[in-house]
C-alpha cells in the first residue's frame, strides 16, 4: 500500500509506516485518486469492502473500477468541482461496486491536496459504510408508511394524546368519525377535536390513562362533530424512553349500529316471547275447552255427593230422636268433596291463568305432575289409562316457570292418552325424573305404551301447525319447544325399545336441590 520503507530515509521511513498504520486501523476507508482520477492509495478497509487487494486496483481508474454507471455523472461533477477549485472540500453519499457486484452505500467526506502553485495533484477521500443504516432507514419508513396504513384501514379511531392532551397522532377514523382530516388535528387539544361533552365524558378515562392504568369506556358519547355515537374506548398510558408516562392512546371502536340492532333484536325477542305467552294462554284455553266435559263431570261428582249428603244430615236431623252420632261422619265427607271441588276449580284456575314473563321460581316436580294429572283425571279414566310417575327422591326442587311447565306435561301426557285412546294393548303413560351427572338439572322422560312415532312424523313433530289429529291446531309440540327453550333446554322425541314414544327434555334443579 505504501512506498518500500528502505528507499526512504529512516525518519520518513517511519512517518510512513505510521501513516500506513493509522490508515488501516481507522476502519474509515480511505482512498487517494491522482488528478485523473487514478487510485493511487487504497487501505485495508477498502479492500475487506470491496474484495479487491490494493495491488489490483493501484493505477486503475476508479470510474470504471468502483463507481457504478448510473451514479458515474453525478460523481465525477462532484470531483470536478474539487479539480476546479470550487470547492476545498465536500460531502457527498454514492455506491460503489464490489468484486461480487454488490453496491455498498458510502457516505464520503473528500478534499484537495494541491502543491506550492494550488495546482491540484491528489484528492483525498474518507468514507464510511452506511448501506446496513440505510436499509434500516429504509425498513424503518417502510413500516412506518405500512404503520399507518394499517391504522387508517382498521375500521377504528386511534390517537395518541400528550400529557398536555395535544393530539400527536390521528388516523384516518378522524376523518370517518367527524370529517376532519388527520393532519388538521394533529396538534391540537383533543377537547377542540371532539368537544366540551365529550371531554367531560372521557376525561376520567384519560385521567386515568395519565396515571399509568388502563381504563376503558363503554356507552354513548356526544361528539362536537357528527351524531353522538355508542362506543367501546379503551384508553392506553403510553411511555417515553425512560419508562415514564408521556400521553395515552385512543382506541375506540364505534358500536352504534350494532347496539340499534341489539336493541331491535332485543325488542323482537321481547315480542315473540310475549307472543309466545299469548299463543300458550291461547292454547290452554283450547285444550281446556275440549275436556270441559269431563272436567264438569269430575266437579259435578263431589257436589252431588255433598248434596246427597247434605240431605242425608237433614233426614237425620228431622228423624225422631235426631241421629246427631252420624252427623259428624257426614259432615267430614261434605268437607273432603268440598275440597276436591275447590281443588280443581284452583287448579283450572292456576292453569288458564295468563303467567308473568320470567316468573321462576322453586317447584316440587310431583306437585307438578299431580296438578296436571288431576285437570287430565277424567280424561285418563275414560280412555282407561294408567299413569305412574317416578320421580327420584333427590330431586327436591326444579327451577322453572311452573304455569308453562305445566303445560309442557299437559300437552305430552294429553298427546299420549290420544295415541293410546285407540290401541288395543296396554294403556300405560310413564313418567321419570332423574338427576344428571354432567350439570345442575334433572331429564325428565314422558313415555307411553302406544303405536308410536312414525319416520314420516318425527322430523316435522316439533313444527308449528303439524298435527297428526284431525281436529288439532298443530301448536302444542312447537309450543313445548318454546318453553323449553326459554328453560335453556331442548326436547326430543324417539321410539322406546319396547315400543311407544317417549318424550325427553332437561329441566334447571332448584336452588334448595341440594337440602
């Protein structure tokens, strides 16, 4: 790189050394061109950058060498303007070209070095690699541009706030939200942006951004620009370098239009279940009105016996002495058929009564399926139909709407007792309750001994308006459903392996299940 140290007197011979040696332990490539532009020195950081050893590129000229041909014009005026004597020295960032063919960025700092005349006769340049900088550079603005188009694509309104509650950074939601373009808002006092309402609204939520917490705010808000929106906004504290709470972020998603529909699908669910409740009074109605008969007949039979009774206690009384010994006896049978009147009269009433949405509450399951057996009485004795209920002891309580539960036995052991009226086998409805293991609920099972379910009729059972009855309205399986979806359970319908249907569906245990 440097001339033979023994041509030279020993003290150049050793400033020259030194030179060399400064030169290559710098790690700043340095490179001397002669006034053509020929390499006349290249140090060891030049060569581990480009690949080539000094003694290949000594003499060579560093336009054809080094400079890449598209960077060539521009580069030679900067050296002209050296050669020239416009300029005693210069900056300047070029490429050059290595061995493989790789271009390295190079940010150069150049000078002349003239002799006694100011003739130029070298051009000294120092120059530093930055092509890892300026791919970093390069990968930061990319992400940067990609940042920001990412957080004005998000269908979101995202800011970040100074401490000073100076907006530093808008996305595009500002524009979307109250018609304002990010970069007019940028700056300003985030209470300008969005109003005094507003402001008065979050700032507890910024407040507590501030503080270093994450907060979050969910409802409505009136903004100073555009219609009040419904929002979820959560609010972020946000650190500078030395961890040290600096602003906050918005992040805020717009639900207005989501919360209308909840509110309509809400208004809607409401309707249908009071239309449901309407469609099952209507139903109870009905089916009450096709045993009406057989009920007149069960409450006819304890007042005719009170009424003979009765007549017997006053033959009693008018005979000679009085019988008074027998009265008591006849009195207490007056009472118990009185009481098996007023019993069913309550629970014709309980039944047909319109029920309150919701109204839960503990049963006991037997008392349930004793007050829908005793409305059923007359019917299951007129069809010649056997009824046994088998409920498990640990099941105490259920918790349920005791009126549409009510109905959901009525309407599945009434379906049986018709299926049954006209089979020739035995007549027999089963009815079981048994605890689940996997949940807090009990399956209940309504099963009887007849024909049972054809392939055609169990994929339609539960649709509203089928009926496999000639007079039937085709609502009360689909009723049943209903109710026990509002149970948040489901019933289904199979073939029993002996033969018969059998109906199941999960009712919610009570909350004294377990005393």
């Amino acid at each position: 790189m440097s001339a033979d140290p023994g041509d030279l007197p020993l003290g150049q011979s050793c400033e020259a050394a030194l030179l060399d040696t400064l030169l290559d332990v710098s790690g700043l490539l340095v490179v001397v061109l002669d006034a053509e532009g020929n390499i006349r020195r290249f140090n060891r950081a030049c060569e581990q950058l480009t690949g080539y050893e000094e003694g290949e590129v000594l003499g060579r000229s560093i336009w054809s060498t080094l400079i890449p041909e598209d960077e060539l014009p521009n580069v030679q005026q900067v050296h002209g303007r050296l050669r020239q004597n416009e300029e005693a020295s210069n900056t300047y960032v070029n490429h050059w070209m290595t061995r493989e063919g790789e271009r390295r960025l190079i940010q150069w700092r150049n000078a002349t070095l003239r002799d006694e005349r100011g003739v130029a006769t070298a051009f000294v340049g120092t120059g530093i690699d930055v092509t890892e900088q300026e791919r970093a550079l390069k990968a930061r603005l990319r992400w940067e541009h990609e940042r920001h188009y990412l957080l004005d694509a998000l269908p979101v309104l995202i800011a970040h706030v100074g401490a000073d509650f100076r907006i530093r950074f808008a996305n595009d939601g500002y524009r979307q939200w109250f018609g304002l373009e990010p970069q007019q808002v940028q700056g300003e006092h985030v209470r300008s942006i969005i109003g005094e309402t507003a402001f008065e609204t979050l700032e507890p939520c910024f407040r507590e951004a501030l503080a270093g917490r994450r907060s979050v705010y969910h409802g409505e808000v009136v903004y100073l620009h555009g219609p009040s929106r419904f929002i979820h906004g959560t609010y972020i504290p946000a650190f500078d370098e030395n961890s040290k709470v600096d602003g906050f972020y918005i992040v805020s998603v717009d639900l207005t239009e989501p919360q209308r529909l909840r509110q309509e699908r809400d208004r809607a669910r409401q309707e249908a279940q009071s239309h449901l409740l309407e469609l099952a009074h209507a139903t109870r109605l009905a089916a009450m009105s096709e045993v009406a008969t057989g009920l007149a007949h069960e409450i006819s039979q304890p007042l005719t016996a009170i009424a003979a009774t009765a007549e017997a206690c006053l033959m009693g009384l008018d005979a000679d002495p009085p019988r008074i010994d027998s009265l008591r006896s006849s009195l207490e049978k007056v009472a118990a058929q009185g009481q098996r009147a007023r019993k069913i009269i309550e629970q014709l009433r309980s039944f047909l009564r319109k029920e309150e949405e919701d109204a839960r509450e503990d049963c006991d399951p037997r008392k349930l399926v004793q007050d829908v057996l005793l409305l059923l009485e007359s019917e299951l004795a007129a069809a010649g139909v056997e009824v046994e209920a088998d409920i498990e002891e640990s099941i105490r309580f259920v918790h349920v709407n005791r009126i549409q539960i009510e109905q959901v036995l009525f309407n599945l052991v009434r379906n049986a007792v018709d299926a049954l009226r006209e089979h020739g086998g035995e007549r027999r409805v089963r009815i079981r309750c048994r605890p689940m293991q996997d949940k807090p609920a009990c399956l209940v099972e309504v099963a009887d001994s007849g024909p049972g379910i054809s392939e055609v009729d169990r994929s339609r059972l539960f649709h509203p308006f089928y009926t496999t009855k000639r007079q039937g309205l085709g609502q009360g399986l689909s009723i049943c459903r209903s109710i026990l979806d509002r149970h948040g359970a489901a019933i289904e319908a199979e073939n029993g392996p002996r033969g018969g249907a059998v109906f199941r569906f999960t009712l919610p245990l009570g909350g004294r299940a377990g005393e």
